[in-house]
C-alpha cells in the first residue's frame, strides 16, 4: 500500500433504482433507498436515503420527493449528484483537514446507453470523484457470488433489481449474451397497486405495495411454508374513507404473475442465444439469481419450472452486486478488463 493511500477514498457503489449502497473498506457503509426530499421554493435538500423514504407519499406543497433513478439509469441529474454526495457524507463522519480524492467504481445495467453512461460518470465527477470506473451488474453479481468470470466456464445470472432485470450469460471474462428489460421490483409494487384498486376498491401507496411484496409477495399460488394473511390499510374508492382488508400471498402471486412471464421470457431469450457450448455449462452450473426480485417466494422453482434447470439463490442477493463491485475495486489490477473508465 502507498504512504499516500490515505489521500484517496475508495468506493464501490451500487447505484440502484431502489436502493444505493457503497462499500468503504470492504464494509457496507451505506445501505439507503434511492431517494432525495427538496424544498420546491429553495431547491435546498431536507432529507436523503431512509429519511426522505418516511417523507414519501406524505409530502405537503413546500417538499419534493425525486427518485433520481429510473429503470435502473439516471432520470434527473442534479437530484443524483446531490444524493451520491450526500451518501458519501453520510459515511464518512470524521473530520478530515483535507478533503480526500474519491477514486469510484460504480455499477450500472448491461443495457445502457452510452449517454447513460456519461450521466452515471458526470453525476460521479460532479460528487467529487476524481477517478470513475463502470462495471455491468450482472458482471458484478458474477463476481460477488463467487464465480471466477476469468474461467472457460459458462455461467447464467439472473439480477432481478428495483428498476431493471439484467440477466448475461458470462465466460472468459466477458458478457457473451444478455437481456435487460425494464421489469423488476418497482414494476412489481405498481402490479400490487392496480390489483388493490382494481379487486378491492382500495387505494394505496408505492411504500404500502413494497410492504406487501415484502411479507407476503410470491411467484407461486401454492407454497409449501405460506407466510400469513397480510392486513393493508388504504382508502376505500367507493366511501373514500381509510379502511382495512387482509390479503393472501395467493392473492399477490396472481397479480404479479404477467410480470413475472416477462422475466421468464427474457431468461428463454438468453439461453436460445446462448452459444451450444456453454449451454452444456449452464446445465451443469445451473442459473443464480440475485438481487432484490430473488427473495420473492417461490421465484426459484417457478424459473426452474419453466427452464428444466437448477436455479439457486445467491447467498444475501440484494447485496451480491455491490460485494462484487467492491472485490473488483480492492482487486482493480486483476479485474480491470471488467471495467469501462
């Protein structure tokens, strides 16, 4: 290690469409949902991360809630820079003399644009960040989990985020095919709430879906350890008066069953491109899935069902793509063909 190292902070983030979570010394530091609150009038910023999460959906004229990111890119740009600034200030609580050089790896999704792109690096830059490096998520995923991506071995991920579903079959260092499509968790908590209006005359809010997906959401109408019936509250349509119902896991299983046909056919897709080659590697190695989507119930054996293959869930899979960013940072001389600058 350089006598100067001190002088350079080097993070590894994953700047998620739900939540962002940076690595500082191989410790997550920062575990936040993806959220700023302003003041209309001043532009100033209230709140950011968990804070600004609890301001969400009860915001009076004077406050603004923005979600920077949308579908897994950057929506509005002054929003994300204010909220990467104000994430790295959360972690970093000492008082320095100086202000130390950030050197960044930052995660982004396979299907991007160069023009998202440059606003990911732009955002990074205008935070303070002197060095910018770029990695694909499911590349990050791979290398989270465990896998050697240097290997002529090939491996399925499957990376279920808030805004975007990455999956990429990878060998020889390299993504050799890949789908992204714009169906993951947020498109889940929207599929929850028109099914509350729709089947229940009752409306709730994007925090009260993300609730219901989290203790009773599932892929699969029959499990074999159902969780129990989940009570909501929301505002009755016809009477408009606050109201409670309990809901079944059935019940969210159907409503998020579409959206869960279209992640299965992009896994279809993948593998039809897959070279004949490495799909006798997938089915030996089988598929992982990671991210948020993964903890869905049922997901696993509803994927297996559908492919004929092994599916596995990766170990603690909403933080295996930023374990791998943060691996590709400490280990950056070994793993920098993995990263665009």
């Amino acid at each position: 290690m350089s006598f100067f190292s001190f002088l350079t902070q080097e993070l590894a983030i994953d700047l998620g469409t739900a939540n962002t979570l940076i690595i500082y010394k191989d410790k997550v530091v920062v575990d936040e949902p993806s959220i700023i609150a302003i003041e209309r009038n001043t532009g100033n910023v209230i709140a950011i991360g968990k804070d600004a999460m609890q301001m969400f959906g009860k915001e009076n004229e004077g406050i603004k809630t923005i979600r920077p990111l949308k579908d897994g890119v950057i929506a509005d740009f002054q929003a994300a820079e204010h909220m990467i600034r104000g994430m790295i200030k959360m972690m970093d609580q000492k008082k320095h003399w100086f202000s130390p050089q950030l050197k960044m790896v930052i995660c982004i999704p396979s299907g991007i644009t160069e023009v998202e792109k440059r606003a990911v690096k732009d955002s990074a830059e205008r935070s303070g960040a002197k060095e910018v490096y770029l990695i694909h998520e499911p590349m990050a995923a791979a290398v989270g989990i465990g896998i050697d991506v240097t290997q002529p071995q090939g491996n399925m991920i499957v990376d279920i985020g808030g805004g975007t579903t990455e999956i990429a079959i990878i060998a020889l260092g390299g993504i050799v095919c890949d789908e992204s499509i714009r169906v993951a968790g947020h498109e889940f908590n929207l599929d929850i709430v028109e099914f509350m209006r729709r089947d229940h005359n009752l409306l709730i809010g994007e925090r009260t879906a993300e609730k219901i997906k989290i203790h009773i959401g599932s892929a699969l109408q029959e499990l074999d350890t159902p969780p129990e019936d989940y009570a909501v509250f929301g505002r009755d349509l016809m009477t408009g008066i606050p109201k409670q119902i309990l809901i079944s896991y059935s019940e969210i299983a159907r409503c998020l069953d579409k959206s869960i046909m279209k992640v299965e056919e992009a896994v279809l897709r993948a593998l039809e491109q897959s070279p004949p080659e490495l799909s006798a590697d997938i089915l030996a190695n089988g598929i992982w899935l990671t991210g948020g989507g993964a903890l869905l119930r049922g997901l696993d054996k509803r994927i297996s069902a559908k492919t004929k293959l092994r599916v596995q869930i990766a170990e603690d899979p909403l933080r295996a793509v930023v374990r791998g960013t943060g691996t590709a940072l400490k280990n950056i001389g070994r793993f920098k063909f993995l990263m665009t600058a």
